[in-house]
C-alpha cells in the first residue's frame, strides 16, 4: 500500500541522495553470534538519513508554499538535511535548533544556508519555537518526523537495504521521534511480513518505548543522554501508530552501551558516527537471538572532535584501557622515581602526573600524586593496583 509512495519518494530523490554502502562487520556479528551489516547513512551528504525525507519534502511542496520560506526544529541533523535541500530549490530556511546542539552541527546548518535560531534544551524546546514562527511569519513547517512524506523519504533506505540482502531477518534502527523506523517499517513489512524490525532508543530519552509498552502515547518529562539526535520527549501520533503496528520490538540501551559500540565502531571499521547513530549496534548484544541476518541503519555521523575525544576516552576507561589513581607519596627525593619504575615494571604507561604537597591530607609529611596510565584491560589495572599496595602505596582510584 505504502511502498509505491516509498518509490516515487527514491525518483524523487535520487539524484540528489548517495545510496550509502552496506558493510559486513565481523566484529560485531561475532559479539552477537548473528550475521550483522551496518547500513552506513553517516556516509549520507550532510552526514545522515534526514536529508531523504527532508528533499522529499520539500521537493513537494508548491511554489506558492515555496515561496512563503520553510521553518522545522531539529537537534541537528533534519536542520542540515532541510538546510541543505533548501539551498537546492532556492527556498528561504529557517532552522530552530536546541541550544544543546553541538557546534559542528550548528555551525555546519549555518553554512548549508539555513538561518539559524538557538532555543530551548531539548528538541521539543525547539520545536514549540518553530511552530510560533510558522503561526507568526506565515512559513511553511517541516516536521522531522510526523509527517508522511519525511516517512517515505526515509523509508527509501529500505528499499535500497533489501534490494542488496533479499533475506535479512531483522533492522535494528534508531528511535527519537519515530521517521527512520517508520519509513523502513511500512516497505519492510509490506515486502516482506516475517522481517523483524527492532527499535532502539537511550534510556535516558525512551519516551517510544514506553508508549510502545503502554500501547498509548505517552511523554516524558525530560531527557538526559549523550545521544542528542534522539532526545525526544515527546514521539509523533503518526509515527507511534505506524510503530504500534510495525515493530516487533523496542530496546532500550545505556549511554555507557552506547560509548563502547561507538569505540568499537570507530577502532575495527575506521569510521565515525554520532552517539545517536550506534544505538542500533549498541542493541546487538541485547537480541535474544542467533544464526541471524542483521542490518544495523548507522543513522548519523554528524559528530564534533571535543565529542569524539570525550566518547574516546570515556571508551577507554570502562575498557580499562586508561587508569587514574592517586596515592600519598613521603615529601622526600626520589619517591616519584619509586613510582613510575614500580609503574614501568608493571609495563603501565603514564600519561599525566600532577604531583602537589597541598592536596595531601598528611601535607606536613606527604605529596598527593595523581597518576593516568595507559592500561591492557580490567585485569591488568588490578594487577597493577595490587603490585602498588603490596609496595605500601594506599590507592584511590580517581576512574
């Protein structure tokens, strides 16, 4: 019923839009025992799935309605993708964003030609904005994801996913307010019925999934997640009832999930994406499944350096791969010396040392030592840990 709509969507698009690639990932099919693809829509011009349902969009719409200028809110990535598509047909743009967003995706909205206005903590803030700007300035707003043709311009990245893996089993997608898996749903299903579609969303921004478990829509209050592009509180009446319908499944995963499947995303297959993106490989492990056929829609990439090297090292630490401890040294010659060849026998690495007398709680006789190391994994920082106390070094560990 829906996919010929899909398909005038992907004629609608297509010259525009990069049919991004489908990887095989032997890294994460051997941690969740199933075959798993990714479907790499960070490699999408302007850096994720938006743009799709954005061109459609407004490719659509009339040229009187062109002609009165586009508003929409976004966390960022529908800001570029209806920033950029708008450059395109020469239509004036106006781009609410919360002032959250980060500032490659900001300042990246800004340089696609959209006019950008910061408000609020959260896309819903920004959303209320929008519509009072659409009511007071008579422009024509483009919702992110409550809206049909945004749906079936995303919905194109199934067609493109099971046209290369006729027989894939399951999508596992990203969920903020319901357009991507909404889009991907309705073609999967009706191409084929048995296909499993799974939801991911944080846990801190699950405003879906709990009305997928209530089978109501249902808000929250607020949102607390390092995956910005899905802080919704409040989901789309379409989407939630196409959902309801659809998805078999919604998961819910956390932030410290979500660090390690970026790092490992990152450090096996050489690429980048947004928090918001891995949520879909995060889930993986959280499939009660085996022996299964998996695509993974790597939903974004729009990520600043400052948020890569804070998701980096954050990685690091919860794989133990970097260690930070403090201990008091005597307020004597050589005592850092002691340390760090204790260290290099243990063959730790330091990275910093902040060594200072005022810190110490014994600072009459004592230096506090601060000490970050690089580390092979959890049982090499306790092997370290007990090496220094046997030593008599009393050990605080700082992360």
């Amino acid at each position: 019923m829906y996919i010929e709509n899909v398909k005038k969507a992907r004629e609608n698009i297509k010259d525009v839009i990069v049919k991004t690639p489908i990887l095989h990932s032997k890294v994460f099919s051997d941690i969740s025992k199933n075959t798993v693809y990714m479907k790499c829509e960070n490699l999408q011009l302007t850096g994720a799935y938006k743009l799709r349902g954005a061109l459609n969009k407004i490719k659509g719409l009339t040229d009187y309605e062109k002609s009165k200028g586009v508003v929409c809110s976004s966390a960022g990535n529908h800001a570029q993708g209806v920033a950029y598509a708008s450059s395109l047909i020469g239509v004036d743009a106006t781009i609410v964003m919360p002032k959250t967003t980060p500032y490659l995706k900001v300042q990246s909205t800004k340089n696609y030609g959209g006019n950008v206005v910061l408000e609020g903590s959260c896309y819903d803030d920004a959303y209320n904005e929008a519509k009072r700007i659409e009511e007071t300035e008579n422009k024509v707003f483009i919702h992110p994801f409550n809206d049909m043709d945004i749906i079936f311009g995303q919905g194109t990245i199934a067609l493109e996913i099971l046209e290369e893996i006729p027989n894939i089993d399951y999508i596992v997608c990203p969920i903020g307010g319901g357009g991507l898996i909404s889009g991907i749903s309705l073609v999967a299903k009706e191409i084929n019925p048995s296909i499993k579609i799974i939801g991911v969303q944080s846990e801190g921004a699950s405003a879906m999934a709990e009305s997928f478990k209530n089978k109501k829509l249902t808000p929250i209050s607020s949102v607390n997640t390092i995956a910005d592009g899905i802080a919704v509180k409040t989901p789309g009446d379409k989407t939630f009832e196409i959902i309801r319908e659809n998805v078999d499944e919604i998961i819910t995963v956390s932030d410290a999930e979500i660090v390690d499947a970026f790092l490992l995303l990152t450090e096996k297959h050489k690429l980048i994406a947004e928090a918001s993106g891995v949520v879909s490989l995060a889930a993986l492990k959280k499939l009660n499944i085996t022996g299964k056929k998996i695509c993974s829609v790597i939903s974004g990439g729009n990520i600043d350096m400052l948020t890569i090297s804070t998701l980096i090292n954050n990685g690091l630490v919860s794989g133990g791969r970097l260690f930070c401890f403090s201990t008091e040294v005597p307020n004597t010659p050589g005592q850092l010396l002691r340390l760090s060849q204790l260290l290099a026998k243990e063959n730790a690495n330091i990275v910093s040392l902040d060594h200072d007398k005022f810190k110490a709680i014994n600072r009459i006789n004592n230096v506090l030592v601060e000490v970050t190391v690089e580390t092979n994994g959890n049982s090499h920082i306790e092997k370290i840990v007990t090496a220094l106390e046997k030593e008599g070094y009393s050990i605080r560990v700082m992360y």
